[in-house]
C-alpha cells in the first residue's frame, strides 16, 4: 500500500469511560467507540486515506459527549451518533463543510455536573 504522507484532517474521538457512579459522564457510556468504528469504516468506504480517526482520551466536554475534535479545522462536535457519521464524513472530512446542527463550542466545555446538585457540601467538587 503507497504512503500517503501527512493527513488533511485527523478525527480525535474520545473513547474515555467513567465509573457509572461518577459525576462526570464518559463518550463511550454513550456509544463512543461505536461511533468510532464507524467513522473508521465510513472514511474507508470513501477512500479517504488521507483523513486519520484517532480515539483519544477526554477531550473535556464530557456533558455533550461523545466528543469529537478535527483538526486542522479547529472543529468540534457533540452528540455525535452512529447515525450522523455519514452526514460527517461526506459533508465534512471529504468536502471541508462542518456539519452546524453538530457543532458545541465554549458554552458546552463550561457545563458541570454540579449544575443543579445540592447534596455536595460546599467546596467539594468530585475529582474528573
Ligand atoms: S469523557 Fe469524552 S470528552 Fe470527557
């Protein structure tokens, strides 16, 4: 197979897990490793050698996940199901349109998982 050299693009998606009982939720309680196979699959079956899925630790914005960065783009996604990763990979990685109805930004790496809980005591904030 020829090299292809340095990708266009790279895909991180976070594929971090949490203990159920942790404050925090984790993108692969919420089918991350799913929707990376299928980008995987998805930007094959395109030919898209020049674009790389990485799965990657957490990104942070743990409370939109799963969580996907793409760079150089500077883009990133939230929510992302199996069933958006057509729409990504064709709108997106092959034709350099971010997918907007997808798109999170500052306002969702601010959200916590205190918002709305009463029941720690002040100053106690669960470890990430
Ligand atoms: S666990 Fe996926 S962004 Fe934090």
């Amino acid at each position: 197979m020829a090299r292809v050299g340095m990708p266009r693009k790279f895909v991180f998606v976070c594929i971090n897990e949490r203990p159920e009982e942790h404050p925090r939720p984790s993108c692969i309680r919420r089918g991350s490793d799913s929707v990376f196979e299928a980008l995987r699959e998805e930007t094959g079956q395109q030919g898209l050698v020049d674009v790389k899925v990485i799965a990657s630790g957490c990104l942070e914005p743990c409370m939109v996940g799963p969580s996907i960065y793409v760079a150089p783009d500077d883009v990133w996604y939230g929510g992302v199901t199996v069933e958006d990763v057509p729409q990504l990979v064709e709108q997106h990685l092959a034709n350099d349109e971010p997918v907007e109805f997808l798109r999170i930004g500052r306002p969702e790496f601010e959200l916590s998982p205190l918002q709305g809980r009463s029941d720690l005591p002040p100053g106690e904030i669960p470890p990430v």
